[in-house]
C-alpha cells in the first residue's frame, strides 16, 4: 500500500470513530485535541483556511489546514497528523 492510501486510511479510521461519539470537545470527560492534515474531504470538523466556513468544507483528503477533534495524545500517532495547521495537500 503507497504511504497515501496507507494516511487516507488512517484519517478515515479516525473520522469514522469520530463519527460515532456526539459532540467529542464538548462530551464530559472528553480530553481532545485539533489535529490537521488527518481528515478526508468534506469530514473535517471546523477551519479549513481561507474561503471556508466551518464543518465539512475541506476539499482535499489530507488538506493541512483542516482538522479533526482526536483522543488527546493521538494526533502526532497519525500519519501526516499535526498539532499545527500546515501546507500540505492544500486545494489547488
């Protein structure tokens, strides 16, 4: 597996286990953080860089500058996931 679809796979894991918990950064005992670069296109949870509103608006799997609430620790365990917004994988 090319390491891309190997990160679109992991991004899409986490994006599913997401889906399935209501509200994560305001759930009760809930210690999450923003993690950019790891959601696919349309699935990130809010900013997606300039041109964009909120919620479901990265165009591109993997954008940099989109990100996804993750279980606290997690995000740097993620390929291509980052603490910070990047450049990468920005829309064209």
């Amino acid at each position: 597996m090319k390491n891309v679809s190997k990160a679109l796979a992991a991004a899409g894991a986490v994006s599913t286990a997401l889906m399935m918990v209501s509200s994560p950064a305001v759930a009760e005992g809930y210690d999450a953080e923003k993690c950019y670069g790891v959601a696919e296109a349309g699935k990130n949870d809010c900013a997606a860089g300039p041109g964009t509103s909120c919620a479901g608006t990265s165009t591109v799997d993997g954008q940099g500058n989109a990100w996804l609430y993750v279980p606290e620790g997690t995000c740097e365990k993620l390929v291509g996931g980052t603490l910070e917004a990047t450049d990468m994988n920005l829309p064209g």
